[in-house]
C-alpha cells in the first residue's frame, strides 16, 4: 500500500467536476482516505510548488492555484503515485492520452484540472502540508 496526494484544482471545482473526477480516482482502486475542500492561500501556493519557482509560469501557476476553492486529499492504493499519475494522463491535455483526467476535464496546460504527486517522498512532504495524522483515515 502506497499514499499519494492529489488536489483538484480550481479549475476543476469551478466546473462542479469533484465527483467526475472521484469517480475516476475510485474506479482506478485507488481509495480517498483524507479529503477537504480550502482556499489555498498564496503562501501555501508558493511554498507547494516552489521546485518551480524559478520557472516562467510560476506567477501564472500561483494565480491558477488560489483563483478559488480546491478540494486537497490523500489517496491510497498499490503503486498509488504512479497510478494516480496514470489516471491524471500527462501535464498538457494535448499530450494527454484518452479517458485520462486531463484529456476529458483540463482547460489547458496550466488549467490542468488535478495534480498527483510525482514520487512517494513527494507525496509524504505535500501530505503534512495539509493534512494531520488523525486527518487521514485508511
Ligand atoms: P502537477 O505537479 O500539478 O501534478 P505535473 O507534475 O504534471 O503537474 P509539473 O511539471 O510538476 O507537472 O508542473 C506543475 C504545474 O505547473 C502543472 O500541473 C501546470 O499546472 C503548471 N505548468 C507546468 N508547465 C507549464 C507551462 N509550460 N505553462 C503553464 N503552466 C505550466
Ligand atoms: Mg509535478
């Protein structure tokens, strides 16, 4: 059993798309054991993507991010980062293969609907960033 972390992002739940993408999420046996619905704020938004922060599209991505509510959650399951990533298809929609989240769901490149986290020590840092222990119930 592995945990990843997944959020929707304001794109997503600005188009009433939570349960869509639940239902993707759970179809692929992945279980929801932690979720809540925030408003990210900037800070948190800078301190979440800072491996990025050098990029071009970093004051686009912090806008993107904290433009309205997204739903945070920890997801579990065999091999869950990399299936999860599976599910999400890849960061543009363009490239994204069929009957992935962002092939159906994402707006754009940026707009891209979800992220998943892209390795289990990632996604045990975004996890505490956003969730206590007794948040997360298996
Ligand atoms: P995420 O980390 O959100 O799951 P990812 O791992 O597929 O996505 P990253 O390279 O980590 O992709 O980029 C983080 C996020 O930054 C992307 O999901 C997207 O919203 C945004 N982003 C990435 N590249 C671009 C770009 N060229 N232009 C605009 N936004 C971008
Ligand atoms: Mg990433």
């Amino acid at each position: 059993m592995e945990r990843t972390f997944s959020i929707l992002k304001p794109d997503a739940t600005r188009r009433n798309l939570t349960g869509a993408i639940n239902a993707m999420i759970e179809a692929a046996e992945l279980r929801i054991v932690a979720q809540k619905r925030v408003l990210m704020t900037r800070a948190q938004a800078e301190t979440f993507y800072a491996v990025h922060k050098e990029r071009p599209f970093f004051p686009e991505l912090v806008a993107t991010m904290t433009a309205g509510p997204v739903v945070v959650q920890v997801l579990e399951g065999n091999d869950a980062v990399r299936k999860y990533r599976d599910v999400l298809g890849a960061t543009d929609p363009a490239k994204a293969a069929a009957n992935t989240v962002r092939k159906k769901y994402a707006l754009s490149i940026s707009e891209n609907s979800a992220h998943g986290s892209d390795s289990p020590e990632t996604a045990a840092i975004e996890i505490q960033q956003f969730f206590s222990g007794n948040e997360i119930v298996g």
